[in-house]
C-alpha cells in the first residue's frame, strides 16, 4: 500500500500515519510497535517530518507580505513594492531668540550646526540640534533668529573614503537611532578639497539623469540603513578617492513630542569663524512651535498596511485612498487620517481635497506641518486639485463606572479592582479600533469588558459623558459654535450640559460656569458660602438638543481654568452608543475616566 497521506502536520497524527503505513506491509502486520525498539525509529521519522513540514510552512510565510513576520522579510517585500519604510523620526522645535552683544558686536554671528538647546522633559533632560549652520547680522547689537527648526537628539557626522579598488565598497549607517529625513550627504573631490557637493534623495528615477547628484537609500538588516550612489547612469558616479560625508540625527523618537520649553547652549561664531564667548546673552527666546512629530520606526504591521496602498497609489494623488497613503509616507507620526472631497462639504468647495490628521502624540498638527505637507503634496497632486488641511475635531467620551464585586471570590482590594477595570478598558482600546476617524463607541462592547475584566466583579453600572474643547479668544468677543453630531439627552430635571471654569469680560471678579435650561445656555457662578448656582446671565448662547449643537453668542472670555485656556464643556448623550462622521474624531478619555468598585 502506497503511503499518500501529506496533510498531517501534527507530530502526532504524523506518527500514527507511519505506523499505518508500515502495519499494511505485509513484514509488519501484527508487529506491536509501542513495545519494540522501532518505536523509537518511528519518532525520529515523525519528528523530523514535522520540523521539516514546520520549516517548509515558515519559509513559504515569508515569501508573502501578509504572512511574513520576520522585519528584515516584510522590509525585503516592500521594497518590492516600491515602499521604502520609515526610520524612528525626531521631533521638531521652532523657536525665536535674540543674542544680544552689549560691547563690540561683530557684523554677523553663526550658530553652529550640531549645537543648540537642551529641554528639561518629564524629569528628563534632551537636547534638540541645529542641523546647518545659521547665519544672522547683528543690527544694534542683537542678531535676531526666527522660526530656528530644531531636532531632538545628537547630529553625528562620519566621513568615508571612496576606493574604487573594492568590489563591494557599502556605505552604512550603523546607528538604527537615525532619522533618515534629517540626513545630509556631501561628497568633497578629495581629502583636502573644501568644496562640497551636496547630494539629495532620489524619489523618482524617471526623473533622474546620468549627472544628477542623487544618493538612494534603503532599510537593511538589524534596522540600519544603506546608502547608494549612481552608476553614471542613474545618477552621478563616485569617484576614486572621494571623500563621503554623511550627517543625521540620531533621536530617542517621541519621547519629547510637546516640549516647549528650552534652553540656549548652542556654539556662535561671527562670520569669520572666530568663536564668540561672553559677553553676549541670550533675550526674548521663545517656543513659536512646539516640539511634534517624533515617532518610532516604522512597525512591521504598519508596513504591511501602508506598502500597499503606497504602491496602489503610484506615485500620484487622486482617490483619497491615494491621498492618505502618501500623506503617511511623508508624516509617519499619524493617529489616524481621513480624506474628503470638497464637492462633499457644505457649502460645496469644488477643486479642493480636504485632509484631517490626528497625531499620534497631539490633537492637531501644527501651522508649520501642515505648510510642510502641502509643499510636498504638490509633487503628487493633479494641477487643478488644491489640498487642505482641516484640524480634527475630537469628541472625547468619558465613562463614570460603578463596579461591584463578589469579596468572597478575590483577596483583591477594590482599588485593585478599580484599576483591572481602567486596564481593561484601556487594553480594548488598542485592538478594537474604536479611537478613530469614522469611529464608533459601542456601549454594550465596554461594558461587557468592564465585567470580564475580573472573575469577581458580579455587575457594573456605566454612564457616559460626551467632552469637546475650545480654545478662548482671549479678550475678544466671539461667537462659538460647538458640534457633537450627536443627539443631546433631554432632562427636565437636572442640567444635559457643564462646563469647566472661565472668567468673563462681564464679571471679571468671579469664576463663572455654563450650563443649559430649557434650550438657553446659561452663565453662572457659585456663591461662596452655600455653594448656591447664581445666574449672571440667563441668555448667552442657544442649545440645540436634536441636532447636538451649541452655540455661543458674543461671548468675551477673559481666562480659562487651564493654562492654555481651554474650555471643556461635557454633555449628557440621548443614546449611549455614540458614532462620528468625516474630520470629527473619536477618542474615549480613559484618564479624565472614573471607576469605582464595590464589594457585595
């Protein structure tokens, strides 16, 4: 009898299949195999069939892009798609300063490349670099910089010579901290030229040329990069004894998205060279751009979700599936994004695309980004087709949960309980992508991951909270309108709407509060001994509880109760499940969250 069986993976059905085999050989047939010695030939076969099976099925995994889970593989199959993976990416600063030169002012100064300023972050300091030199005049005494781009982390600089003796001459950059957007190539004639060439990145080589000083780069092995040069025909040629310098910055990624607070300790020299020390100080430094857009390296399932679509779009913007894949490409530190045509808005804004991002580490992207992505999203766009960038807006959804427990099943105390509960909630939140443009809460789903967060917990009961932000226009009478695009609660009793404190042009003297009565917004404060609501006034603003709208007229805000004076105002949903639609994102605030236990 032929042995035909090849679909047994199992060590153990693989075993029963030899032994099958052998016992329909007539040599075999009442051979009792668990007793004989050739049981143990029998396992040797069946385990080396299955590793070699297990390693046949590995192999062929990685040959795919979907299946593949080795890096260096899934790197290899996008490359193949034209997909070039993102390094970790540094966060970015702007910031203005004056130095200011009391005696003997020279005519310029220049801060130094791989110098600047360092920001004292979470307990932790970090240093944020110029990567070019910066040259300023000096007028009456001070040298103004604005808009001075930093980068946290260190410059490095290495400096290889090209010897066309060697066969496979490679040259690698070691540090797999390298943001590869920050790398600056130049390629001097020899040793002891001064005269540089600067290389830039080849995007396209359709749009390369046998002289054009272009450098490729590409992810390799241990999450280090390699640099190419042309061959004289894509792109210009080395030549022998030339000298490669290559500068990036090496970063710790997100850690700092958000700094904004630094401090000056950079190099300056005047225009000859000569280097400045004291006396000279540093006035009027200021943060125009707080530190964004620092992010890891590339994950191996980003890569697989995004080399697709990348190669999908070829090079061209037209679907909005275009739009998002190259906006990723450029900006790596997205949430989320969601792209609309502006025949969708109201009212319609024909020849236009609108684009709204959510950044990993922000609520919106900063003035500078966007400009940066528009620039570069001119390479991609079709002529008549203008790009425009919409800040999200985020619906925060709090949760007041009250869990009760059995103290007979668990030795846990309930703040131990508590915590589970916010950990679980919290866990679900990274798989079940509800934190999203598009995205939609589902009440049931949270609560049934509320009561399977601990064997002991019997019952909980949840509310939900709807929060949007604003920002007050300080000092200046404004009209505000605030959409949740979902249906308010309507409660005859007790107020749908609150908000956090604010000080107004009116009553400068109080701290006031918002809230609703019978579809008006009403301003109020507490009276300090009985805590008593008093009405300052009945009228400032109008509620619309069908269509989750507010809206506030002529209001002139004087300070908030945050330092950036933002205004939260929090609403009672009519239904407990809660879905947004096109730039409105959703994100369940697990912090401003409240999750109580009780034990039965």
């Amino acid at each position: 009898m032929p042995y035909t069986q090849v679909n047994n993976l199992d060590f153990a059905d693989i075993k029963t299949a030899l032994k099958e085999y052998m016992r329909a050989e007539t040599e075999f047939t009442d051979y009792d195999f668990e007793g004989s010695v050739i049981s143990q030939l029998i396992d040797v076969l069946a385990y080396n069939t299955y590793y070699t099976a297990f390693n046949a099925n590995m192999v062929v995994n990685e040959l795919f892009l979907d299946s593949s889970t080795l890096r260096d593989n899934v790197v290899a199959l996008a490359k193949q798609l034209g997909y070039a993976p993102k390094s970790i990416t540094s966060p970015k600063a702007e910031v203005d300063l004056q130095l200011f030169f009391p005696n003997n002012s020279p005519s310029n100064v220049i801060i130094k490349r791989g110098g600047g300023f360092v920001t004292n972050y979470d307990g932790s300091l970090y240093q944020y670099v110029v990567k070019e030199d910066y040259k300023q005049p000096v007028v009456n005494g001070t040298a103004t910089f604005e808009d001075l781009p930093i980068y946290e982390g260190t410059l490095i600089t290495t400096k290889t010579l090209v010897d066309t003796s060697l066969k496979n001459q490679r040259f690698i950059i070691e540090n797999n901290g390298a943001d590869t957007s920050t790398l600056t190539v130049k390629v001097f004639e020899n040793a002891n030229s001064t005269a540089e060439t600067i290389f830039s990145k080849a995007e396209n080589i359709l749009e390369v040329g046998a002289d054009d000083t272009v450098y490729f780069i590409s992810e390799i092995e241990d999450e280090r990069y390699e640099i190419f040069f042309g061959d004289g025909v894509l792109g210009k040629k080395l030549g022998n004894q030339n000298i490669v310098e290559i500068s990036y910055v090496a970063t710790n990624g997100p850690v700092t998205n958000g700094a904004n607070n630094f401090i000056f300790n950079g190099s300056v020299v005047d225009g000859d060279g000569n280097s400045l020390g004291v006396p000279f100080s540093v006035s009027d430094l200021t943060t125009s751009s707080a530190a964004s857009g620092g992010a890891t390296i590339e994950s191996v399932s980003k890569i697989k979700y995004n080399a697709p679509k990348y190669f999908g779009s070829q090079n061209r913007a037209v679907t909005s599936n275009d739009y998002s894949a190259i906006v990723r490409k450029i900006y790596p530190a997205i949430s989320d994004i969601i792209v609309f045509g502006g025949e969708d808005q109201e009212p319609p804004a024909y020849g236009k695309v609108f684009i709204s991002v959510k950044p990993s580490e922000a609520a919106a992207l900063s003035t500078f980004t966007k400009n940066q992505l528009k620039t570069e999203l001119k390479k991609y766009t079709v002529a008549s087709i203008r790009p425009e960038f919409v800040d999200p807006s985020i619906l925060y959804v709090e949760l007041n949960t009250s869990v009760y427990f059995d103290g007979t099943k668990t030795q846990l105390l309930s703040t131990d309980i508590a915590s589970k509960v916010s950990t679980a909630v919290q866990n679900y939140l990274t798989t079940s992508g509800t934190e999203k443009f598009n995205g939609k809460f589902r009440y049931s789903k949270f609560v049934g991951v509320i009561d399977g967060s601990e064997r002991a917990i019997n019952s909980n009961d949840t509310t939900v909270t709807m929060r949007k932000d604003f920002i007050a226009q300080i000092n200046a009478s404004t009209y505000y309108e605030i959409c949740y695009k979902n249906a308010f609660l309507k409660d005859c009793d007790d107020p749908v709407v609150s908000s956090t404190g604010m000080t107004v042009f009116e009553h400068p003297t109080y701290t006031s509060y918002l809230e609703d009565r019978s579809g008006k917004l009403v301003l109020y404060r507490l009276d300090s001994i009985t805590g008593d609501k008093i009405v300052l006034n009945d009228s400032v603003g109008d509620v619309n509880y069908d269509t989750g709208e507010i809206k506030i007229y002529d209001f002139t805000i004087l300070k908030g109760s945050f330092t950036d004076n933002r205004i939260e105002l929090r609403v009672k949903p009519a239904n407990k499940d809660i879905e947004v639609k096109r730039e409105m994102y959703l994100s369940v605030d697990v912090s401003n969250s409240k999750f109580v236990a009780y034990k039965e």
